[in-house]
C-alpha cells in the first residue's frame, strides 16, 4: 500500500504541475503504459512515468540531458508492477489522465500466504 500511495502521488503531483501531456510520447489504454508530461521547468522537461526490468518498476526520469537523465525507482524491490495503464482525458477546457496501478508484492519462495496483489486507481487534472 505504502509504495502504491507514493507512487500514486508522484505521478498525480507531476499531471497537475504539467503544462501539457506529450501524446507522441506516451501510450494510452495499454499495459505497460507510459506517460510523457511537458514541465514548466527545464530540469523536469520532460518528466517521463514508465515500467521497466527483469522486475517490473515503476521509474520517473526527469530532464533530457545530456547526459541521459537518470530513472529513478517509484517501487520497491519487494513489489512488481503488474499493470500500468494510463488513459487520457480530453475535455473542452481541461486535460487529465487516469492511472491504473496494479502492484503485486514480490514472493519468490511462492508462499501462498504471502501473495498479495492490489489495485489502485487515480487521476489528475492539469492545471
């Protein structure tokens, strides 16, 4: 729950600072998803959501460098992304995102016991 709350309000705080969402860049309705955000600032232009790894993380990347800029983790080691599905909101006077989470806590040893898998859903919109 807790690597879901941070990660959620990460993502929500960035939509509502964002000045646009970058479409080109992003993919919608499909999972893994990833999201581009156009940041009024240039250190956090673009400000990029995405999953990758042998286990799946949750990362943001801010900026775009040179050199590369960094991914940071959103999720712990102990959890896999197991959806990440973003949707775009296009209104006539407003533009929001909805963000699907699904987090599974990692159980190497396969412990039924220990099997948690948990869905979350959030939503911002731009200011």
């Amino acid at each position: 729950n807790q690597n879901a709350r941070l990660a959620l309000e990460r993502m929500t705080t960035a939509i509502r600072n964002a000045n646009a969402v970058n479409e080109a860049d992003s993919t919608f309705g499909a999972s893994p998803g990833r999201l581009s955000l156009e940041m009024p600032d240039a250190p956090q232009n673009p400000t990029i959501f995405d999953v990758s790894g042998t286990t799946p993380t949750l990362w943001i990347s801010e900026g775009s460098g040179p050199p590369l800029p960094p991914q940071i983790p959103l999720t712990s080691p102990d959890v896999e992304v197991e959806n990440l599905t973003f949707t775009l909101l296009n209104q006539a006077t407003s533009e929001g995102v909805r963000i699907a989470l699904t987090l599974r806590r990692r159980n190497p040893q396969g412990v039924s016991e220990f099997t948690v898998v948990q869905a979350y859903v959030s939503g911002a919109i731009l200011r």
